[in-house]
C-alpha cells in the first residue's frame, strides 16, 4: 500500500511533490522525454519546486529542452545552474551512448530516473539498427539508456546510502500493455506466427485487427508491457544493489505521444478514456512511484504496476518473471553489451 490511500487519478505531481519534499531536496534526478506540454514537463516542474542537487533533462530536441528550462528558470532562477540538457534519441543506439557520456561526466550518482519518453504509431517504421520503432524507442532505447547508466545507479547495500530503493527506476508503461503479450517469435511484428502464450487476446484482435502483418496498436501493446517486463527484471537482478522499479501508467492525456496516429487512430484513442488527466495529474503516479517511501521495498512482480498513483493489477503476461528474464536477454543481444 502507498502512504497516501487516499490519491487518485485526480492527484497531481504538484501534490505529490509536495508531500514528499524531503524526498526530493539534493537528490539528483534524470527524466527522459521532456518537451513543452508534455509529462516530462510537468515531472521537471514539479520536481524543480523542491532543491533537487542536479536535475537532467533528456529529449531530441534541444529547443523544447530549452524551452522547458525557460519556464522552470522563470519561477525558479536559481535551478538554472543545477539544471543539465542532454539531447537523447532513443530509437539511435549511437545518441544514447553520447547521452550517456555526457551524464556520466556531470554527476557523480544517480537517485531517481524516470524513464518517461515514448511513442504511438501505426506505420511500420524501424529504428536505425532495424528495430521496430515503437518497441526500439520505448523499451530498448530505454533498456541500453539505463544499463549504461548502471554505474551511477547502483549502490552497495548496507551501505550509507545503499539501503532498498535508495536509487529509484520508473518505466512509464500503458494500459495498453493489455492489448499484447510480448511477441519474441515476432517483435518486429511483422505477421510471423506465434506461439498461442504470444498472441493478443481474442478481444484486442477483434477490436483492433489481426496480426498477419503490420499491426501499430499491437506493436504498441507488447512495447508497453516489455516496459512491466523491464521493472520485474531489474528488481530481479539488481535489488541487492538498492534498485527498487515500477512501471507507471499516467492515465489518459492528451500529449504528443500520439502525434503520428492518422485520424482514425485518433478517433479509437479517444474512446479509450473515461477521464481525461491534465499533464500535472498524469505525472503524479510517476512521482508516487519515485518518491514514496512506502514503496522502497524491492515489490514482487505483482506489485510493480502503479495506475492513480495506487498498486493496480497488471496483465499476467506482463508480471511473468520467466518472459522478463527471456526479455533481458533478448535486449541484451539487441544492444550488444555486457550486464552484471
């Protein structure tokens, strides 16, 4: 249970903040995806308000990073200093080995990343090194992003400043993990057939198509339930070293995630809400899961999954500790590195 039962999906990162101030003050935090308007906006905002040590800010584009930086500099004149740009590109291994340099060389640990940047399309286009788009920006642009990052992430625990979830991992997820499993006979999805355990469930396929070939909404589910996959790998591997993971789902905003959708797309993203957040109340479940000290503990995979800033059930596939560890490996081949 979060320290505040009470939070919903009407909460903001305001609030949070707020709430757990002490949480924030001289901590050094990283948030990739931040552009005007946007969650990452509103997490570097939010976060800004309470005297982080250093805050990174990584997105593609060096004038929406500028321009956020404005806005915080405006109200806050005295983050300018503390406040670093990284450009980063998450469907290029190349620029996220230069992001990773240039944070390597500026601070010296990492406490909390908030790994919040994605995207949603329904035309097949591939990542420089021929991964699916979707899945090789929104989880393995992140996968190689953190792994390289792994240095100033861990700590010794027992240590001072080693104790469980003394560094902090979001990975920003969707509800529509529940459109797909993740598909490792076919992750470029490109039609191939899959075993029955890899298929989207009757109801998604009658919904939104067949995978016979290129389907975006299904490439976009299994990209956001290898996010899940990712949160439980990492508590696996790495919760003797003080890393403690959630996957977030922000809720239904209207942001650029969905900039690429044609307009029919648009038009079946737009039933998929109930209640649409402000950027401030999508960002709060983010902060939950970064911030609340009754979430340090390392979760069982179970309890990885945060929606209304709350503990919520996760699709079985995407909390299945065999499938995280086959995808682990999987991303490990794609990037081409070497893991603890």
């Amino acid at each position: 249970m979060t320290s505040h039962p009470e939070y919903n999906e009407k909460t903001t990162a305001t609030e949070v903040a707020d709430a757990f101030s002490d949480r924030i003050r001289n901590k050094n935090v990283v948030i990739t995806g931040v552009g005007p308007n946007s969650l990452g906006e509103a997490l570097a905002l939010a976060i800004a308000a309470h005297s982080p040590a250093k805050l990174i800010l990584a997105s593609r584009t060096k004038a929406k990073l500028e321009e956020v930086l404005k806005k915080i500099s405006t109200g806050r004149p005295e983050m300018s200093s503390k406040i670093e740009l990284v450009i980063l590109d998450l469907a290029s291994q190349k620029s996220v080995r230069e992001a990773v340099a240039q944070i390597l060389g500026c601070i010296d640990h990492i406490d909390i990343l908030i790994n919040n940047a994605g995207l949603m399309m329904l035309k097949q286009e591939f990542t420089g090194e021929g991964i699916e788009l979707q899945f090789g920006t929104n989880h393995i642009g992140h996968f190689l992003f953190t792994n390289l990052l792994l240095e100033k992430l861990c700590r010794e625990v027992g240590s001072s400043q080693g104790e469980a979830g003394s560094t902090k991992i979001v990975n920003v997820t969707s509800a529509g993990h529940r459109l797909s499993p993740f598909r490792f006979q076919d992750y470029n999805v490109d039609g191939k057939p899959v075993p029955d355990e890899e298929q989207p469930p009757a109801a998604m396929i009658a919904a939104y198509g067949k995978v016979d070939t290129y389907n975006g909404w299904i490439a976009y589910g299994q990209s956001k339930t290898a996010n899940i996959l990712f949160s439980v790998a990492l508590n696996e591997r790495f919760r003797s070293r003080g890393i403690v993971s959630y996957a977030v789902h922000p809720g239904s905003i209207w942001t650029g995630l969905g900039r690429n959708l044609d307009e029919q797309g648009t038009e079946i993203l737009a039933k998929t809400g109930t209640y649409w957040k402000s950027i401030d109340e999508g960002a709060a479940p983010m902060l939950v899961a970064a911030l609340d000290p009754a979430l340090d503990g390392p979760p069982e995979p179970n309890r990885v999954y945060i929606s209304d800033c709350q503990i919520a059930e996760a699709a079985p596939w995407a909390i299945d500790t065999d499938a995280a560890k086959r995808l682990f490996e999987l991303s490990v081949e794609l990037v081409g590195i070497d893991t603890a």
